[in-house]
C-alpha cells in the first residue's frame, strides 16, 4: 500500500481547528495508522496494541487541547512526557518506550504527507541507567519445577511450559503459539512464529522434549482435546492457553519455590539467554535464538556475564575483597 492511497485519504480528514474536528482527525489518523502497523509492518497483535497505547496518550492530551495531530509541536510532545513524569505516571523508560511509538506515529504522518515536518526529530530519548534484567539460576529453576504436583491433571503441562521457557528462551506469546506440527523431534529443533511474523528455528533439548512427551501422554486423557489437536499447549477444555494464565503459572511456582525476586515467564528467557552467554555461546548465535533484529539488544547479556565474573573474584579469590 503506497503512500498515494493514504495521502488521498488524508486529504478527506476533517479540518482542524475545533474540539470535535480534532477528535475526529485523531480517530481517523489512527486508524490508518493501525491498518499501516498490520498491514504494511506486518506487526503482531501485541506490538500493534503498544503502538497504539502510546499514541492514544497523545491524543487525549491534545484532544482535550484541541490540539489535531498535524498541529502537535515538538513543546507538545515534551511536555506531555515531562507531566507523566513529573505525576510518576511513567518512568524514564516507559517514557522512552512512548515517545519511540509517538515518533514511529509521525513518521507514518509524514510518510503520507499529512504533516510536514516530524515534531519528535529534536527530541532526545530520556536517558536510562544500565538496567540488567532480573534472572534465575538454574538451582532456582529447578526449584520451580520440583515445586510441581506432577500427580495433578496438570503438573505435566506446567513443569513442560517452564522448561520450554527456560531452554529454548521463547517469548510467552511464541510459547502459547507453539503447535505440534512445528516440533522436529528427530532434530530437535521447534519452528517458532516471533515477531512481526518472522520464523525461526530454535533447538530444543532432550529434557524438555521429555517433558513435552510426558504431557502429551497425560493429554491424552483430557476428553475435551481432539485427538488431532495441532496446538501444544492448552487448557483440560481444550482452549490454547493464554498469556496470562503462563504468568500465574510461573508466579506461583516462584512462590512455592520460596524465590524473593520479581520473575515472570520472560525473566526464564532472560535466564536462558544469560546462562548461553555465561557458558560462552558466541552472541550471534543467542542473537539468532532470542530472535532478536540487532545483536545490540542481545549485547545486555555480556553486561550479566561480567557481573557474574566479577561476583565470582570477589567471593573466591583472596585479593577480591578488603577485609
């Protein structure tokens, strides 16, 4: 879809100037705009429903401004992030996460020549401290898992939902949308859908596939699950299981386990990525597993590794640490 036919329909918008005219362009800007996400990115549901968070914040500022978006200035922006920030409603990071999807808004105004200028070409991301996300240690997973009824009707799912997450380092959306028809258990490999639809093969070890092969076994005898169902991981009534119910899995193994630390399902991708790195996987290769577009992101895990080095000196070695 060029940008001839969204031009064409910018320019039926209605013209700005009062509140409900602004309202009015904003609802219809955004709505191309998510159609562009979808169709022209090809962007997962998850990433769009982001994109859109954030330019909805936008627009009740300026709405309630009377502010259309081909008027919004670069002033507009800025003090939009410096109020949520001054009211603790975003944090330095959430606020960078909102001008990335406001900036990624106008440049698909400008794509379409509905503005001129892009009002976020001068402003500068906030600035962030080195944030190292929390991870697990595989003593820690275990407890997880060991914390596990296997007797219950669904302790096999649960203890091969954790081991997937923690060897293989999948998102819990490309967990949920896992099917049997993607597991090579020859080569032991899984095709995983990530983002923006892109595949990729991810190896997956000899444990979880054991643990997958159990499930499956104790699956059998749910009645409501066709025998020809393609997806893997589901509920005893059949339906897929859901991004949420994956977290309450993982926080209340994390309690049983007697963990005190925040830990999600992604915190296990985390641990999966570091546990490569600490072992000297080469970051291409955790790069092409974690699906990532730029190895800079994967690059925080080196970050994890030197701390783990460092801590090690410190404890082990006798000139770590005044005594």
């Amino acid at each position: 879809m060029g940008a001839q036919s969204y031009e064409s329909k910018s320019n039926a918008l209605p013209a700005a100037g009062k509140a409900d005219d602004a309202e009015r362009l904003w609802t219809a800007l955004k709505r191309d705009f998510e159609i562009f996400l979808r169709v022209e990115n090809r962007m997962s549901s998850n990433s769009v429903e982001a994109y859109m968070h954030d330019v909805s914040l936008l627009a009740d500022y300026a709405i309630a401004r009377q502010i259309a978006p081909t008027q919004v200035t670069t002033r507009d922006i800025e003090t939009l992030l410096r109020e949520l920030g001054e009211d603790d409603a975003l944090g330095p990071r959430s606020q960078a996460r909102l001008l990335s999807g406001v900036r990624k808004f106008f440049h698909y105004l400008t794509f379409i020549d509905a503005v001129g200028d892009d009002p976020t070409s001068l402003i500068d991301p906030p600035k962030l401290g080195q944030h190292l996300p929390e991870v697990l240690s595989v003593e820690e997973v275990n407890a997880m898992e060991a914390a596990i009824d296997l007797s219950s009707p669904l302790g096999h799912r649960n203890l091969a939902i954790v081991e997937v997450l923690f060897s293989c380092g999948l998102r819990v959306s490309e967990l949920c949308a896992l099917r049997m028809s993607r597991i090579f258990w020859q080569e032991g490999f899984i095709r995983v859908i990530g983002k923006g639809n892109k595949e990729r093969l991810v190896p997956i070890g000899d444990v979880a596939l054991h643990d997958i092969q159990n499930y499956l076994t104790q699956r059998r005898g749910w009645r409501k699950v066709p025998a020809n169902e393609d997806t893997l991981f589901v509920s005893q009534q059949g339906k897929p299981i859901s991004r949420v119910m994956v977290f309450y899995i993982v926080r209340d193994l994390v309690a049983k386990a007697g963990i005190r630390k925040p830990v999600s399902p992604h915190t296990l991708r985390h641990s999966f990525a570091t546990e490569l790195v600490r072992g000297g996987a080469d970051l291409r290769v955790v790069q092409a597993m974690l699906g990532h577009e730029s190895i800079v992101t994967t690059e925080m895990y080196t970050h994890l590794s030197r701390e783990h080095l460092r801590e090690a000196l410190m404890k082990y070695h006798p000139r770590g640490e005044r005594k």
